[in-house]
C-alpha cells in the first residue's frame, strides 16, 4: 500500500511537471501537437493518481469497505463480466477502426500517421493470437 | 444448470449478504447462482457446498 502511494505521488507530480512544462515552453505554434500531447498525458497522470490516492485513503479510514471492494474485484463472476466486456467492445470497435484507417488514406492523411494505424491494428491483431496461443498451453 | 441454493439457504435461515461475506464472493453473484442466471466455477461450487456441509451433487443438478 505504501509503494503504491509513493508510486501514485510521483505520478501525480509528473503530471504536473508536465502540464506545466507544456504550458511554460510548448506556447507557439510549431510545437502545438507535442504540447497537447504533454497536456493530454499530464491531465491523465494527475487525475488517475488523484483518485487512486482518494481511493486508498477512503480504504484506510474504512477497512470494511476495502474488503468489499477487495471482495467484488476478485469476484469470479464480476472478473468474467469485465473480461466478456473488453473482449466485446474490442470486437465491436475493430471494424471502427479499420474505418478509420481507411479514412486516414482517403483523406490523404500523412503517411505516417498511416503507418502508425497500420502498426497498432497489427499489434493488437498479434497480442490476440499471441494470447490465443498462450492460453491455449496454460489451459 | 439448475440449483438448490436458495431452498438450502432459506431452510438454514441465512441471508444472501451473509452467504456472499462467508463465501467471499458478491451478493449479486449468490442471486445470479440462485436464478440460475450463473454457473459457478468448480472451486465456488466446492465452496458452497462444504459451507453447506453437502455434496456439490445435492445442490447443483446436471441435466442433458
């Protein structure tokens, strides 16, 4: 618990280190993308952070209710609910995103972020069929 | 599959909330078992049925 408090303090400072320093440096023009980047992964860190740390404090002041929620995230039926989910908004998003890719070519989008579609669609495709197969020798 | 958990649980007078805190699962998995909504997985029915002192055959019932 300690650990993940000091891990969850530091990101909450990094957030905003990095909010700052998108604000403070990233101000023209040319450097619009990198500071909205800065900004977008800045705001994600603190406000993940923020509320593991509410988290864990309410935890602490109430350990019956640590244990239910201890209780309901390893739950067996609420662990295949989860899973059954992601695997079906996945399915469902794929297409969506194939959509995407091709939009990106038809509106003569640069090449790189072409490419960069391309590279995530074909990892995701790789992790399913590596985990397919890793499943498949552990059961 | 069919079950026999509410009847037993009811017949030893224990409440849901009570069950799911013993059994370390969620109340709202003791009504998906009791509605038959959800097969447990071969550990839970073993824990439910060494709760209730019983054989998992007794509770749960396997029907082609």
């Amino acid at each position: 618990m300690r650990g993940n408090k000091l891990i969850y303090t530091a990101a909450m400072i990094a957030g905003i280190i990095l909010i700052c320093v998108s604000l403070i440096f990233f101000g023209d023009e040319e450097s619009k993308i990198l500071s909205g980047i800065s900004i977008g992964i800045g705001a994600g860190l603190f406000g993940m952070s923020v509320a593991m740390l509410s988290i864990n404090a309410i935890d602490n002041k109430k350990p019956e209710l640590k244990k239910q929620n201890e209780i309901e995230l390893s739950d067996e039926r609420n662990i295949m609910i989860r899973d059954k989910a992601k695997a079906r908004a996945s399915d469902i998003t794929k297409p969506f995103f194939i959509l995407l890719l091709m939009l990106t070519i038809l509106a003569e989008a640069p090449l790189w972020l072409t490419c960069v579609a391309i590279g995530v669609f074909l990892l995701r495709e790789i992790i399913e069929f590596f985990l397919i197969f890793k499943y498949n020798k552990k059961m | 599959m069919k079950n026999r958990l509410e009847e037993i649980r009811r017949a030893k007078g224990i409440r849901q909330e009570e069950l799911a805190k013993e059994l370390e699962v969620s109340r709202q998995t003791i009504g998906s078992l009791e509605n038959g909504r959800y097969n447990p997985s071969i550990v839970l029915a073993f824990k439910i049925a060494r709760y209730f002192d019983m054989k998992i055959e007794e509770i749960f019932l396997y029907e082609e």
